[in-house]
C-alpha cells in the first residue's frame, strides 16, 4: 500500500511553495489547496494551518481579499526543497498549475457583457483580445436573459472557433 507523499508538516509546506512558484496569478486558500491536491494525505486542515505559517515566516504574502503570492524567499526555498517531492505529485500539481493559468491567461482575452436595452431585450457584448487590442467586439441583441446568458456562455467556450470562422469566411474568395 502507497503511504503517499504527504508525511509532515514541512512536506505540506514544500508542495504548497512547489505550486506557488509555478502559479503566475495571487490565488485564495481554496484555489492553493485545489491546486496542492495531487496526495490523499494533504487535507484542507493542514492546508489552513500551513498557509498562515508560511505567511508569517515571509514565505508567503497575504494581498487583496485573502489572496497569496509567493515571496522572493519563497522561491528561493522552493528551488532548493522541491526535489524532495515526489515525482508523481510534482507532475500533477504541475499540471494543475498548467491548467489553472492557461485558464486565467485566456479569460482575461475573451469577455463578455450583458446589459438590459430600454426595450426589455438584452445586449450582449462580445469581445476577443490579444495582447495588442481587441482581435472582435461582436454585440447581439437577445430576446430574452436566458438567451443572452447562453450566447455569452458559448462564445466563452469557443471565442476562438467563432473569431477564426468569420476571419475564414469574410477573407474567402468570392463566388460567382
């Protein structure tokens, strides 16, 4: 049977500086604890025990709204602790981390907003950006909330797909 990685206080600690050295974006509690999740010993207790600590020892900075950033210190101390995690974990919590910045990174490019007319319909505003500028500002006009709820939901999902389908069709050749 497979003890897990989690032995300790310290081991608790070192994945949690693992996973905020590699988190581009300050993260609450349960976002760490989310991430730091790649052991069935890790628990939430020890989780809201180990962040304060790490706070107070100048690991960890507490910001805005109860949301932490690792400090200069931290990262100095993750870089020399880290390989004692275990490899399988090490590969999980990194791809939690991949994943949760990926998903960040890309709703800061697509947004979208829902705003009632004088009329009782509803606008929705579309918008795509890049680093440089807005790539589609789309607005639609819904007949109902629900609608409007669901064309703003499907453009998060496929923001892509929708921009490089009317690129496509606007720039295709004409046909007589």
């Amino acid at each position: 049977m497979e003890k897990g990685f989690i032995q300790d206080m310290l081991d608790v600690k070192v994945l949690i500086l693992y996973v905020m050295s590699r988190v581009m974006y300050p993260v609450d509690l349960q976002k760490i604890y989310e991430l730091s999740y790649q052991d069935d010993r890790l628990s939430y207790f020890d989780l809201a025990q180990a962040v304060p600590q790490l706070v107070e020892s100048g690991h960890l900075e507490e910001l805005e709204e109860g949301r932490f950033a690792i400090t200069q210190k931290g990262r100095e101390t993750c870089a020399i602790t880290e390989d004692s995690i275990a490899y399988p974990v090490m590969q999980r919590a990194q791809a939690a981390v991949d994943r949760f910045n990926h998903a960040v990174r890309r709703s800061s490019y697509v947004k979208t907003t829902i705003s009632q007319r004088d009329s009782g319909d509803f606008s929705v505003m579309l918008t795509l950006n890049d680093d440089v500028s807005d790539l589609l500002r789309l607005e639609l006009m819904a007949p109902t909330q629900k609608q409007a709820y669901r064309l703003a939901n499907s453009f998060k999902e496929n923001a892509e797909t929708i921009y490089r389908n009317i690129m496509d069709r606007l720039l295709s050749e004409p046909q007589e």
